[in-house]
C-alpha cells in the first residue's frame, strides 16, 4: 500500500475539517429557520361577520417558576360596533375572559382602545420536567356591548423566543349575556 504525501494528508484532513464546520452551519441554520417558522405561527378562531371585535392576542413572555404568562391584546371593534376609523367602539365594549386571563376588560366608548398587558395563570405542567416541559392554559373570549354578545375572532402568535407554542382553537356561539 502506498501512503500519501505528508502535504496530500494535511490536505485531504483540512477538508474533512472544512466539509465537518460547513455540515454544522447547515444544520444550525436548518435548526434556526425551523424555529423562526414555529415563532411566526399564527392561530385564528372565530368567524368573520363584518360587524364583529378583533383580538389581536401576542404571547409577550413566558414564566414558568411563576406559572404564569403575559398576553399582550389589542381589541378591535369593527363594522357597527365602531366608530369611523375602528379606533374605538360605538358603545361601551367589555371583553369577557375565561378564569386563567384575571377579570373582564372594559373598554368605553368613543374612547380610543391601546393594547394591555394581561397576565395568564398557566393551569398545566411543571418546570421540574425541563428540558421536557410543557404548558397549557385555557384562552375564553367574549364580547358584549350594549348588553348583547357579539361575535369575536381571535388571532393568537408568539412573540417568546424561548417557548415554541401550540394551538387548538374552537369557536363556540356566543351565549346571551346574563341579565
């Protein structure tokens, strides 16, 4: 068997070396892209009535030894349940929220609505499974104004770098508010 050069060796070894470095920047930025493709997400629920409120929810951070979340929300009122421009309802606006969201949000009207930061309590998993953890929450809303519900669509994405988030949507018909 005849050896290689000593000079044909160190050649042939920096471009394993080469071929090794350049198969790992693939498989980083494979890794990088598949992520950035699970943030950009977006998960919707409801119908799309012309005269219905927008919910624009983001999940802003996430923190699991506090079991809890920060949806940031901005509501939308459009069609006849806003005024021109849909910066604000025409009516008194309140968005019913399930247990985990903390209490109902008011929005008056002729009043311009900005978004709000909501804290969400996280009702499922535990950090002691990491780096398998996982977490589950239940997001509720409805909306009523001038003593009537009226249809909601939701649009819920992912703005925590650290958290890959899933969603099953289900839209329910609005119940009549209570008396």
């Amino acid at each position: 068997m005849r050896r290689l050069p000593r000079s044909r060796g160190r050649i042939l070894a920096v471009c394993l070396v080469l071929c090794a470095v350049a198969a790992a920047v693939a498989v980083g930025v494979w890794l990088q892209f598949g992520e950035r493709q699970a943030l950009d997400s977006r998960y919707r629920a409801g119908g799309s009535a012309p005269d219905r409120v927008d919910i624009a929810a983001s999940v802003q951070r996430v923190d699991a030894a506090g079991r809890e979340l920060v949806l940031r929300l901005l509501v939308t009122p459009r069609g006849s349940l806003a005024e021109a421009g849909g910066v604000s309802p025409a009516e008194t606006l309140t968005l019913q929220t399930s247990p985990s969201v903390r209490g109902d949000l008011s929005f008056p009207a002729h009043s311009r609505i900005s978004t709000v930061d909501v804290p969400v309590t996280l009702s499922s998993g535990s950090i002691t499974d990491y780096p398998f953890d996982a977490y589950g929450t239940t997001l509720e809303f409805g909306a009523v104004q001038g003593a009537e519900a009226v249809p909601v669509r939701m649009t819920l994405t992912n703005s925590d770098a650290l958290f890959v988030m899933g969603m099953r949507a289900e839209s329910h018909p609005s119940d009549p508010p209570a008396p």
